[in-house]
C-alpha cells in the first residue's frame, strides 16, 4: 500500500493539459465520474459568477440577502465537486488494484472478490456523492437565471445545462456500476436513490424555456 501512495498522482494539482493526457490515454482512471464532478464543478463556478455580478448590486438588493447565501453554498459545492475529481479516480483505482490481486488459490479468489465488491462499493458511494453535488449545482443555478444579473443569463442557463450533462453521465455510470455489485439489497437501495435525480431534467427544461 505504501507504493501505491507514493505514487499517487492528485490529478487536480495538474494543468488542464494534463488531465486531458491523462482521461485519453489507455488507463482505468480518471474515468466517466471524474469527468463528471469536473464539469459539476466548472458548472458551479459559472454559477458563482453569476452570482458575484448580481452581489452588490442596487438593481438586485430584494434579493441581496439569498444571493449571498447561495453564492457561498455554491462556491462550497464548487470546492466539494473540486475534490470528488481526485475522490473518484483513487475510489476506481482501488477498484483496479483489486482486479490485480492474485487468484491462483481458493482463498486468494474470495480475498480477491471480497476487495472488489467492498471497493466497488465506495466507488459507486463517490458517484452518488458527484450526483448529490451537481443536483445542488443545479438548482442555484436554476434560481440565478430567475433572479440573478439578467446579463448573465446565458452563463447561468450554461451552468444549468452543464450540470445536467453531469448528473446524467453520472446516474448512467452508476446504473452501469450496480451490475458488477452482488449484494442484492444494495443494488436495490441504489436503484431506489436514483429515483431523486429525475427532478434535475424539468429544470434543465425550464432553463432553456427562458432562453427562447
């Protein structure tokens, strides 16, 4: 284990530059969720932006007080979706560290097995907490298009459209990640919590509809 985190690589200490060798080159990680909570991430950041045009300003002060507080829960958010980046790809590295473990004995197999559904487990975990961010994403997002610095709209819609991308990305990874679980009550208790993201997709509707 202690290799393993010597050579550890915190992808979001790196340039943009590489992150993108990074997601295309042929290796497990960073993956889909990484992607996912980046774009969460840059989403909250549009978000906050729009809120930072429409602080301060006396075109705006019946609002003053709820723009603020959702500004410093985005930009919370923002810094949460910042760190499931790096969350993911160590929770699907220790995925594939699983897969590598020896299988030649009886008791190497179930040891091996064991590792990879306790691991695929936390990782699923990771997405579902990239979900929960970006549906928080979305819905601030969604109030500044209605009551945030007009001039932004667009940037505020973007925010929405983005994190939109970014939850259903993220639901299909984890629709995908369940068929590897093999405990049946926790893929059912998974598939339950899906059901809580539909919402995220009228308000993408809605977004655009202000926009036409």
């Amino acid at each position: 284990m202690s290799e393993v985190k010597e050579e550890r690589v915190v992808i979001t200490e790196q340039s943009i530059h590489a992150y993108l060798d990074a997601l295309s080159a042929r290796e497990p990680t960073p993956g889909g969720g990484s992607v996912a909570a980046l774009v969460g991430a840059l989403a909250a950041g549009l978000a906050a932006m729009v809120a930072n045009f429409t602080q301060g300003s006396k075109k705006y002060a019946a609002v003053a007080h709820e723009v603020a507080e959702r500004l410093a829960k985005v930009s919370q958010t923002m810094e949460t979706l910042e760190e499931l980046v790096q969350k993911d790809i160590d929770a699907y590295g220790a995925v594939g560290l699983g897969f590598g473990m020896p299988r030649d004995t009886a008791a190497q197999r179930a040891a091996r097995s064991s590792h990879i559904q306790r691991a695929s487990v936390a990782a699923t975990e990771v997405l579902f907490e990239i979900a929960d961010a970006c549906t928080d994403v979305s819905e601030h997002a969604m109030w500044l298009t209605k009551h945030g610095n007009t001039n932004l709209v667009s940037d505020a819609v973007m925010a929405v459209l983005l994190t939109d991308a970014a939850l259903r990305g993220t639901v299909v990874t984890i629709e995908s990640s369940l068929s590897f679980l093999k405990d049946a009550n926790v893929v059912a208790a998974m598939r339950d919590r899906l059901v809580a993201y539909e919402r995220v997709s009228r308000i993408r509707e809605e977004a655009l509809s202000l926009t036409r």
